[in-house]
C-alpha cells in the first residue's frame, strides 16, 4: 500500500472518529454527525473505487 493511500485512509479514520465525538455531544451540537459520517464514507468508497479500477 503506498504511502498515500495511508495518508488518505488515516484521513478517513479521523473524520469517523469526529462523527464518533460529535455523537457523544447534546442534542444541537451532535447534527454534524451526519456530515462527518457522509464525508468518511463518500472519501472510502472513492478510495476503494481507485484501488479496485
């Protein structure tokens, strides 16, 4: 796995564990959980897709 490819997937780990923490926060503060959430998935896939192709 290259060095970007790393770099790219501890990126996507950190935005996780963001949505992870903004979960834990009351109940307006934790709405940015969705985009959190939205942003390490769409990055993962992307990633996948290259990685597949």
């Amino acid at each position: 796995m290259s060095a970007t490819t790393m770099k790219r997937l501890a990126f996507i780990h950190s935005l996780h564990e963001q949505g992870h923490e903004q979960a834990q926060r009351p109940e307006p503060l934790s709405a940015m959980i969705t985009l959190a959430y939205h942003d390490a998935v769409e990055l993962f896939l992307v990633l996948a897709g290259e990685q597949a192709a």
